[in-house]
C-alpha cells in the first residue's frame, strides 16, 4: 500500500487519486514510528508488535498493517519533524514515537496542524527520573497528541509518603540531567504543608561533592548537615545513587539512624539491592510495577490478542532487560490495531491521505478527527495494564510499589513490600517503622471475618456475651493469640463477600475493610490470590486450597434380572422359538423313532445342548448330525456372545454416574452443576474457559454450564445455598468447605470429587505493609495445625468418605443384587417342578382308582404252561432260553382269555438261548409255599411259575410313570400289578416270575 503512490511523478493530483483508490481497495493500516537512535529496543519492540498482530486474525482478519520507522538523533526536534513530514508523505494512519520532552512537544505542533493521531511515550535519559514534559496547547483546543505512557506522579507518591512518614525536615538531592522543574508541584504543596525542603545538585563527579563540603564547611556546620541528611530523597539515577550513597558511608555522613527514600520509576532488582547493602539505616524505594499474571495463558493473551512469550512470560531474560518504554510501545501498538478494528465495524473507515506538510495550501486529513475519537474511547489490557486516553488525553493508569528495610543489624539482607500507590487508590499500606520481634502484648486488633463452615460460625451465644465464633479459622486466630499475647475485637463484613475488584478500582468485602483500613486483618476461607496480593498482604498459607465437587452419593440401580440385559428381548424370543425348532426336526428326522426321539425328549435334548450339559442320544442319521452340528455351533456362538457381553455390562453399569473429575463431569449432561455467582471459583473458571490458548476444552465446556444466563441459571449466590441445592446438583466450590459438608451430612448421602493439586492456599490477610504479617506466619506450628485440621476434617467420622470413595473405584465384587435373577428363575424352575408332580400324583391317583377291577383277575397259568411247552418242542428243539430274566407284562397276561394259551408269547419275540433256562421274577418277595417242580427234560425244559389250579390274586397300586423302580421296560399303564403265588401242579421247576 505504500509502494503505489511512490510510483508517480511530481504531479500530486494523479498521484493522490490513485492513491486514494489502493488504499479504500486494499485497506491496509499504515503506522509511523520515530525513535531515538540510542533506543535500540524500541525499534526492536515496535517490529515484535507488529508481527504478533499480522499473525492474529481475531483482531485483523483480512486487513494488514503496515509500518515505517524513522530515527533521529537524541533531543533533535527538527529532524523529529522532518521524519514525521515524510511519514505523513506517505500516507499513515496514526503515529507513534518514543522521545524526550523536546522532540515530543515540536511533534505535538505538528500533529496537531495536519489532524494525525500521535501516542507519544516519553523517555528517560541515562536512567534518570522522569520530569513533566511542557506541551503548548493546540490552536483549536483540540491535541491530537495522546499521552501513552502516564504523566510523571512521583511527586504524589513523595508527598504521601512524606506525610505517612511525618517529615518536616529533609533534603533532595538531583543530577544534573534532571530536569529541576519537575518538582514546581512538589515544592509548591510542600511549602503549603509547612515542609522544609533543600534542593541540592549532584554532578557526575559525586567524590568532588562531598570533599568540597568537607573543605567548604567547619565541624559544626558539618554536624549540622550530618543531621539533614539523616531524612533526604535521591533523584538520581541507579548507577548514581549507588556511588552517591557509597562516599556518604565512606566520608561518615550516613549513619544507622537516617532513613533516605529513592524515588525512580525505571529500577531493577538488582539495582534495588546494591542500594539496600550500599547503604545504612533505613532505606525505602519507590519504583513503577505492571500488573503480573501468574497464569501463564492468561498473561499471554489480551484482547484477543496472543502476546509474544518473550514479552509476557517472566522467567525470560529477555523481559527484564526491557526498560518501561518498550513496554507502553507495544501496548501503543496494540491500541492502535484494537481502534483500526472497531473503525471497521462501524463502517466509517476514512482512508489513510498523503499530506505535504512543507505546502501551506495542505489541508489537514478529514479523518484525523472520527480516528483521534475512536482511540480515545478505546480500552486494552496490555503488558501495562489498563490503557485508556479518558483523563485529558493521557493514560491514568499507574502504579507505585513502595519496598522498604526495617532499622535493624540486619537491614538490607530482606527487603519488603510496604504498601503500594495509584492513582485511584492513593496508598494502600502502612509505612510506619515498626519493632515487633516476638510479642504482642497489649495490642487489640480489630478483625473482620465473613461465615464460612467449618472455618467460621457462629457459635451459641450466652445472653449478655458479645457474638462469639468457632471453627478452622478461629481456632488458628486463638492459637496466635495466646502465643504472641495480643487480644481482638471480631466483627462481619456487612455485605458478605470476601473481596473483588469493582469497574470503578474499589474493593468490596474483606479486601475492602482491609483497604479502607476499618480492619487491621481479616480472616476467613480467602484464598490467596494474585488480584488480592496486589493490594493486601498475606501470612503464609495455613491450609492448602482446591476446588472440588459437591454432590449425592449415586444409588446403585437394583436389576434383578439383569443377566437379560446382555440380549435384547427379541433375541430372547428368537431363541426361546429357536430350541422346539430344532426339537421337531431332530424329532421327525430320526429314521427309527421311538420313545427317544420323541418331541418331547427331542426339545429336550436341544436344551440340553444349548446349557452346555451334553446328551446321551445316538444320532444314527447324517441329516439329524447335520442339525444338531449346527445346533451347537450357535449354542457356542451365542453362549460366549453372552459371556462377554454380560461381563461388560456389568462394568459399565458399575462405571455408571461416577463423576470422578471435572472432565467426567463436562462429559455428562444428566447432572447439573455451579459454583458462587461473583467468587474466586467463578472467575476461575471463566478465566480458564474463555481462555483461547487452553488446549484441552473441558473448562470451556464447564465455563458454559456454570456462567448459563450470566450465571443465574445454575449458579447459586452462596456457599449454604449451593450446598442445600444439592440433590440432583453439583456444586463447585473451595474442597475445604464441600469436604465438611460430607462430613457433617445427616443422612451421610453426599460425597466429594475433584482435584486434589493445590496451587493456592488460605491465609490470614492484613493491611499492605502490616507488620504482623511476617510474625504471623513465624508463629504457624505445623503440628499444632494438622491437630486443628484433623478436628474438623477427621479421617474417620460418622461418615466415611473414603470407602465410599475406594468402592467406586475398585468396584471389582458384585453385590447379590446382580444375581437375584438366577435365584429367582432357579426358585421358579423349583416350585413348577413341585407343582407338576403334584399334579401327576393327583391324576395318577386317580385314573388307577377308576380302572381297578372289583375282583382280582384269574390267568390260567396252565395254559400258558402247555403252550410254552409245546412251542419250545416243536420249534426250539436243540435251543435253549438265555439264562437272563424275562419280563412279563401283567397286563399282557391278564388280558388273555382264560381258555387262551401264550400265543402271543412268540419265539421271535422271545428267542431262545442255549445257555441255561428261563427265569422269570416277580416284583413281590417270592412265595415259599409248596408246590409242584417240572422235571428237567433235556435241553427243553422250561421252568415257569406256574399255577396248579387258579392264577394269584393282582393287586394293583400307583406307579410312577417311568416304570417303576426296575426302569428296564417303560410301563404302558400307570398300574403295577404284583402276584402272589400259592402252590404249583405243573412238574416244572418254579423260579420267579416279574409282572410289569
């Protein structure tokens, strides 16, 4: 965009048209800057902003910045103006410069003549302190030039500290370089406060200095001068005040008494120290700080703007070599970028003029005005924190650290934080020279505190008594208390809150009581934050913080029958239809059916294949293998599909509902959560989930359920709420405080989770610069709080949290509630099987009384003698009866008529055997009475027992359908007859005869 309008000649009103056109077409930012030559980080800085915004595409999509820097020699206003002319040649958009006092006034005329935004950071030369730059005011009133780095306010600071510190007699020394009109204001408002200030210079030759006051003044006025110095303010450079303090030890001007204040905003830590161990007595420094993020994504990400790690990041070597300078530059950079941005949402863009500022028919840019505005109106948060042009065209935001050493033999080996200043604030701390070393008796501190179970509570209150309180953090008090002997007046913070930040600078709750020094110290659950360090001290943390989850203990689902689940139902049925299936086909593809392969033995058989308890049955046909092979194939296939699937449900059902960490918890739906609308908590977490540098989105997805509706609809407003809240809720809250709430729980229904890692801790939080502060934290014996913690957070109370914990873990043993199914369906099987013999045993009954004879049937044995005779001589001749046991069904016999032979008794049925004779065996005990014995007649003689004259009486009783206890030969009639045998006419030898 830059390179077109350079391609014309020297006729401007081509070359401006053309230019007008490319720069409304591709809309790019164009920047100048102008540096000193001896500020070789500037330049360096500037470039670092520039490609971190080229490489954001949040703040600048499609548009591209670009940038020329021009540098002049140190304090050289004309070549200052010469530059910005060819810059404004160009064609840009705004300017930036980094200077002193006498170029940044020559820009400042300029600027304001041609209508272009000018962010002007004043430098320091050689280290020196700052000294208000004198503008000329604008013709038209209007500046175009904004103060990036705020307006010098040591001389504020100094007469605060001053007053804290109650002088009224001191002396300021200066360098040369310093440019002395800078303390007009101090001297002014000192002089009305009835001060006795001395200004005196220090040439470079700081050795020269005090031998000429040796050689100038007699012992007397030197004594005297002695004593002035004892309270004196260095504005001088670090190197400077080094050597200053230096020959004041050396020549005995400095003695342990005397308390001297350095006042410099730029001041590194090491040159702190050098200070400290150069000199004796007191010494207190006053210097410039930045807000420091201790969250590293935070500190690197600022209005959408991802912040070089080399700049944000501490640990880097790189950052503590930048001066103050380099760090508004590039917040300069970035106010710049943010005002382009909205210029563009609000659609009035005002394309970038090439402007010849040696012409006095130039007219100035049009839109120098509409671009001025929306940079005065803009607001950034950059490395120096808070940026805004509200406050007559200068940045006001500004803050002082105040660091001081105690009087003591071993003063400069620590130094302290005693109290910080800005510009909304005034002091925050206490700068008094205080000698507590190991008491405090006879002090009575007054301490404000806000209720917080188990840390403070209420506790019962005796009529006429004040309020009196109990818990953690009481116990704590009381320990210190009797320790260091001093005594407390407590109170309640009036409007609940242990401490944020207000829009307008203020504090409210704890921090504020602390601030507005209505408390010397506050105690409660406050957690020991970054925001909060900045404005109040802390003791050392006494108990260590996390944030965990409160919620109810998940009741376990009773399934009795849950061996069904692994299948869905119509897999079920599909089965259970599968198994009389294949019972008829095995039934009616049998080649020999008989009683074995009946339907009801066949689906019996095929149940038995598919429990995997075998069966006995011979399949003589390939097609009745080929069945029940594949039969069996899908009992294993299904068998071991049922096995793995019932063990994982079982484990997943386990897994059910276990929120075990705030990732189980962003993965789920069922279960809401919330935190305290407004608390640490809350900010915690929006800090984390609006955080585009986190990698992993689980706190976004947190942040989203906690902050629905700007909080209001899962939220709650306190602690007791979101505790009372939970039910079918989980409340995120400080792990201390949900912990005792499990504890304490009636109904021992609530449990714990989160994260155990401690990053912060609680602490007692007191006035900046307390001194109790460092004796508090002397006096915590660890044993004695691990006492107190273990009283109010006990590992073994009425309600154990660990074992609930442990069982959900673990999980491994399965309760009987998983098996209540099998048993039920086993005590089902039982009690059918008992209902079906009951029924047979009825029935049977029965049927037997119905078709038993009045009289007992008679058989004519005789004749069934003869016939058998007579078959074994006509047909068995030469053979002989197998020697085994022949079974008769009484029935058979019984149905015979009385004149019949055994006819139906044939030889084919009943084939002989050579191996001996025919016994025949009775189911009663053989009867012993006489009788007559066939004679053996060779191989044919048969013995049978057989009546002489009439057959035995039949009596009949109840048999099981199986045939009774012989099982050789399944009964067809659910009858048993017996006989009983008298006597025998037949000369055959009588055995035994079996009637079935």
């Amino acid at each position: 965009c830059l390179i077109f309008p350079l391609l014309f000649g020297e006729d401007d009103s081509p070359r401006l048209i053309v230019t007008l056109l490319l720069l409304s077409c591709c809309r790019c930012f164009s920047i100048g800057a102008i540096f000193e030559e001896n500020a070789v980080r500037d330049d360096e800085i500037f470039q670092l902003a520039i490609s971190d915004l080229s490489l954001n595409d949040d703040i600048l999509q499609s548009e591209k910045i670009t940038h020329s820097v021009k540098l002049i020699a140190p304090n050289n206003p004309f070549q200052a103006v010469q530059e910005a002319c060819e810059l404004m040649n160009q064609g840009i958009l705004a300017l930036v410069t980094s200077t002193g006092c006498a170029a940044a006034s020559a820009l400042q005329s300029l600027t304001d003549a041609m209508h272009i935004p000018h962010l002007f950071i004043q430098r320091s030369s050689d280290g020196s302190p700052r000294a208000a730059c004198q503008f000329s005011p604008s013709p038209d009133g209007e500046s175009y030039t904004l103060a990036a780095r705020p307006p010098v306010r040591i001389n504020e600071v100094l007469l605060t500290l001053v007053a804290e510190l109650h002088w009224q007699k001191f002396i300021i020394f200066y360098e040369s370089d310093y440019d002395i009109r800078g303390l007009q204001s101090f001297m002014d408002s000192g002089s009305r406060l009835g001060l006795d200030v001395s200004l005196q210079r220090v040439d470079r030759n700081v050795s020269r200095v005090f031998n000429d006051l040796f050689n100038m003044m007699r012992t007397e006025e030197l004594n005297r001068y002695r004593d002035t110095l004892r309270r004196a303010v260095l504005l001088m450079s670090p190197r400077g005040a080094q050597v200053f303090i230096h020959q004041a030890v050396e020549t005995n001007l400095a003695s342990k008494d005397s308390h001297w204040v350095y006042a410099n905003e730029e001041v590194s830590d090491a040159d702190i120290m050098e200070l400290v161990h150069s000199s004796l007595g007191r010494m207190t420094i006053i210097r410039q700080i930045f807000p420091l993020w201790r969250d590293t994504n935070v500190r690197c990400m600022r209005n959408n703007h991802r912040i070089s790690s080399l700049l944000c990041d501490p640990q880097e070597g790189y950052l503590q070599s930048l001066e103050v300078s380099n760090l508004y530059l590039y917040d300069s950079v970035l106010m710049l970028a943010n005002a382009f941005y909205r210029k563009l949402e609000d659609r009035k863009w005002h394309s970038m003029a090439s402007l010849n500022c040696m012409r006095k028919s130039t007219k100035p840019w049009n839109g120098g005005w509409s671009m001025l505005d929306t940079i005065q109106k803009g607001r950034i948060s950059g490395l120096t924190g808070l940026m805004d042009f509200r406050a007559e065209g200068s940045n006001s935001h500004v803050q002082f650290e105040i660091l001081g050493t105690s009087y003591s033999e071993t003063f400069g080996k620590d130094v302290k934080r005693l109290a910080t200043w800005d510009s909304t604030r005034g002091l925050n701390g206490s700068l008094k020279e205080n000698r507590i070393e190991s008491g405090m008796q006879g002090v009575t501190l007054k301490i404000a505190t806000l209720l917080e179970e188990p840390f403070v509570m209420a506790a019962e209150n005796i009529l006429g008594q004040p309020k009196r309180y109990k818990g953690f953090s009481i116990d704590v008090l009381d320990a210190l208390a009797k320790i260091l002997g001093f005594k407390y007046d407590i109170y309640q913070v009036g409007d609940g809150k242990y401490g944020t930040a207000l829009p307008n600078g203020s504090w409210n709750g704890l921090i504020g009581e602390l601030i507005g020094k209505r408390a010397d110290l506050a105690i409660s659950a406050i957690t020991i934050t970054p925001e909060r360090e900045s404005v109040v001290d802390f003791s050392k943390r006494y108990l260590d913080y996390s944030v965990g989850i409160l919620m109810r203990k998940s009741e376990d689902k009773i399934n009795m029958f849950s061996l069904l689940a692994p299948f869905d139902l119509a897999v079920w049925a599909c089965i259970a239809a599968a198994i009389p299936v294949v019972g008829i086909m095995i039934s009616y593809c049998h080649p020999t059916p008989s009683v074995s392969t009946s339907l009801q033995s066949a689906i019996w058989i095929v149940y038995g294949a598919f429990v995997q308890q075998g069966s006995d049955a011979i399949l003589g046909s390939v097609a009745l293998r080929i069945v029940m092979g594949s039969w069996w194939l899908f009992t294993l296939i299904v068998c071991s599909s049922y096995t793995a699937n019932l063990a994982a449900y079982l484990t997943v059902s386990r897994m059910d509902n276990a929120v075990r960490s705030f990732a189980d918890l962003s993965k789920q739906s069922d279960l809401m959560y919330g935190t305290v609308r407004d608390s640490a908590v809350y900010e915690f977490f929006r800090a984390k989930g609006t955080n585009p540098l986190e990698q992993d989105n689980m706190f976004a997805e947190l942040w989203k359920i906690v902050s629905k509706n700007n909080g209001h609809d899962n939220s709650v407003s306190g602690p007791m709420e979101g505790i009372k809240k939970v039910n079918s809720y989980a409340f995120l809250w400080d792990m201390a405080v949900v912990e005792y709430a499990a504890l304490t729980d009636d109904d021992c229904t609530l449990t714990i989770a989160g994260n155990s890692l401690s990053t912060r801790g609680y602490g007692i939080a007191l006035q900046h610069g307390s001194p109790y502060r460092d004796l508090f934290s002397q006096k915590y014996a660890q044993g004695d709080l691990d006492i107190l913690k273990q009283k109010w957070w006990p590992k073994k109370g009425r309600c154990d949290l660990q074992s609930h914990a442990d069982a959900q873990l673990e999980g491994r043993a399965l309760h009987l509630h998983s098996f209540a199914g099998v048993f039920c369906i086993l005590a089902a099987g039982l009690l059918l099987a008992l209902l079906v013999a009951a029924l047979e045993t009825w029935w049977n009954s029965n049927h037997c009384r119905r078709e038993q004879p009045k009289e007992d049937k008679e058989v004519n044995l005789e004749q069934v003698h003869h016939r058998l005779n007579s078959l074994l001589d006509d047909d068995l001749a030469h053979k002989q009866l197998p020697g085994q046991s022949m079974e008769i069904s009484a029935l058979d016999i019984g149905s015979m008529q009385p004149s019949q032979s055994l006819e139906a008794l044939s030889v084919r049925d009943y084939p002989p055997h050579r191996g001996g004779p025919l016994s025949v065996t009775s189911f009663l005990q053989e009867s012993r009475g006489p009788g007559r014995t066939l004679g053996a007649v060779g191989g044919r003689t048969l013995p049978l027992p057989l009546s002489s004259a009439t057959m035995p009486s039949i009596r009949c009783k109840h048999r099981a359908p199986n045939g009774g206890s012989s099982g050789r030969v399944p009964s067809r009639h659910p009858c048993q007859c017996h006989t009983t045998l008298d006597h025998f006419h037949s000369p055959i030898s009588l055995n035994r005869v079996n009637y079935i």
